[in-house]
C-alpha cells in the first residue's frame, strides 16, 4: 500500500540519518507507529554465548538479561531467517523464557522481523503488542520487505562512509605510497564508492 511504502522510505531515512543508537530507535520506533501498531519495541541479538540470545527493549528502554535460546521461540527464526509470527502465547508454549519474557513485558502477541546483513542473520526487530492475534492480519510480504529496507539504508551507509574516507586523500596517499598498484587499486575504490549501491 501506498501507508506501507512510505514507512519504508521513513525507515530507510530514518536508519540512514542516525548514528546514535537511541535516536535511531525513536526513530524506527516513529516511523512503524505509523504502520504497525506495537506496544513496545526489542531487537533481539545472537550471542553473547552459543545459547544465548539478549534482548534490548528499546522503546520503552526496559534493560533485560540474556536469554537461553533453546528455551525461546527466537530459536526457530534464527534456525530459519524467516519472520515469525507469534498469534498468542499458545505458540511459544513450548518455549518458557518467550513466556517469561512476554510476562515481563505484559505482552499476548508479537511479530518478529530478521535483522539481516548480506545472508548473515544477526538479530530480530520485534514489534510487541498487549492483545493476543493483533498481527494476524499482518502481510508477510510486507515484514519482508520492512528487512530489504533496513539492508538498503545500510548499503546506502556504507556506501557514504566509504565515500567519506575516500575524501580524506590525504590519509590515503600517506598509506599508499607512490606504487602503481596501489594508486590504481586506490582509484578502483574510487569508482565504487561513486556508484549508487542501493
């Protein structure tokens, strides 16, 4: 819908124009509020151990432990990459720190959405919500391209950062030297980074 694709653009935006990780989070946070109706707003990393996740609520800013994998329905969307839909708490049964968690945010329902760089899944954006199957009638499709979104603004950043640094000749020609090579592999990063990634 034409809602849904400006959210997107909002998002890319927004993902684009903040480097602190707080206004970033206001920012996404504004920006679905739009769209996707939610009560609070996590994102959920991979790690710090091999079964474990940390969640971050971000909006409101809620500190939490790190999380057993085995013992969350995480599990399953960082076994497949895909978003998942939580309806109501009789799909996490099966997983006591989901239950425990969406006690302790007071929540009945959530969406989860793979936070993606290149094919390497690092984490999930989840939208939560207090009343149970308030996601049902979510478009997939849309959850998906909420994550091309999101790996576009980063392309675009990246993109920019290179940019910059290659601006700053002067940093670059002291590491280069005068070798042919390198002035060439210098001036090949140069065409890159002018071309438009996104």
């Amino acid at each position: 819908s034409e809602e849904q694709a400006r959210t997107l653009l909002g998002l890319i935006r927004a993902l684009t124009a903040h480097r602190d990780r707080e206004a970033l989070f206001g920012a996404m946070a504004d920006g679905l509020r739009g769209v996707v109706p939610f009560s609070s707003l996590s994102i959920v990393v991979d790690g710090p151990g091999p079964d474990q996740i940390s969640p971050y609520v971000m909006n409101p800013s809620i500190p939490l432990p790190p999380v057993r994998k085995s013992e969350s329905a995480h599990l399953e969307l960082f076994e497949t990459g895909e978003p998942m839909h939580v309806p109501d708490r009789s799909r996490v049964a099966g997983y006591p720190g989901s239950l425990r968690m969406m006690d302790r945010l007071g929540i009945e329902s959530y969406l989860a959405l793979p936070l993606k760089v290149r094919t390497r899944l690092l984490g999930a954006l989840i939208l939560h919500h207090p009343t149970s199957h308030r996601y049902d009638d979510i478009d997939m499709r849309f959850a998906t391209e909420l994550e091309l979104a999101r790996e576009s603004a980063r392309l675009s950043v990246d993109n920019e950062v290179l940019r910059q640094e290659l601006g700053e000749r002067r940093g670059v020609d002291r590491l280069t030297g005068d070798s042919r090579g390198m002035r060439e592999i210098v001036r090949l990063i140069g065409l890159v980074a002018a071309t438009d990634a996104t």
